[in-house]
C-alpha cells in the first residue's frame, strides 16, 4: 500500500492536538438491543424517570456500550455527564417494533455524519444482525473525516 493511500486509511492528524480525523462506524447488534429492551423495562417500572445506568447491575463495558443508542435517538441523557439516561418516544416505539431506524451509524466526534442502511423495524433487521462487534471488527471498518481532511488541507 502506497504512504499516501495509508495516510488516507489511517485519517489525517491535528498538527496541534494530533487527534486523527476518523469516522467510526457503529451497527446496531444484538446485545444492544438486547440492552434497550432490559433498560425499556426498568424504564417502565420506574414510572419513566431518569435511570443512572450503573444502578442497573450491568458491567461498564455493557453500559458503556449502551450509550451508542444515543446515535439514532433511542435514548437521551437529561443533562449531560450525569450518567442518567431516559427512553426516548422513539426509543420506545422501536422496542415495540412500531418504528423503523437504519441499522448503522458513522460518527465523528460524538456526532452523526451518516446513517447507513434501509431502515427497517426491529423484527425487519433481527435474523441478520450480529451479536456484537469486537474491537478489531470496529477499528477496521473506520474512515477519515472528509470534513476534517479537507478543512486541515486548506491550511
């Protein structure tokens, strides 16, 4: 692979900072869904107030993992950085397979550049949803920030 199809692979770097302008791409799995549906439940029965995540009895890497149900607004924190999360309408409409989402996301610094895939209900994109993705699975299917790339050009 050439030097310059690699720099391209990898992302540019910040000359200031040296954070890499990387896109990562996030699918909906089954072990995510398999946590909106529990946190749905919870969510219910405690008369649909704002849950803290780790009173759940979930390891950190489950609720960690959760949190990226943000992207397709499946869930929302009331105020930021309390680590209390809440079910959105549509949250609850796609656990009651009364709404359709796309099956991925890209995202880049916390925020949504794209969403990929059909959308489909949840009983539409079940059968061939993966169980989970490992980390390796997730680093290679990243992308450079075209946005970024090009701003960091012009300069």
């Amino acid at each position: 692979m050439s030097q310059n199809r690699k720099h391209l692979r990898d992302g540019l770097s910040c000359p200031v900072c040296k954070r890499k302008a990387i896109e990562h791409k996030h699918s909906l799995t089954k072990v995510l869904v398999n946590g909106i549906y529990d946190f749905a439940i919870q969510y219910k029965s405690k008369s649909r107030i704002a849950i803290q995540l780790s009173s759940l009895g979930w390891t950190r890497t489950r609720w960690q993992n959760f949190t990226k149900l943000k992207y397709w607004g499946l869930i929302e924190q009331p105020e930021p950085k309390s680590g209390s999360w809440v079910l959105t309408e549509k949250g609850m409409l796609f656990v009651c397979g009364l709404t359709k989402i796309s099956k991925a996301v890209w995202t880049w610094d916390d925020e949504v550049v794209e969403y990929e895939g059909e959308p489909l209900t949840l009983l539409e994109m079940w059968e061939d949803m993966p169980e989970y993705m490992n980390r390796l699975e997730f680093a290679s299917i990243a992308r450079p920030h075209l946005e970024s790339m090009q701003s960091e050009m012009s300069l």
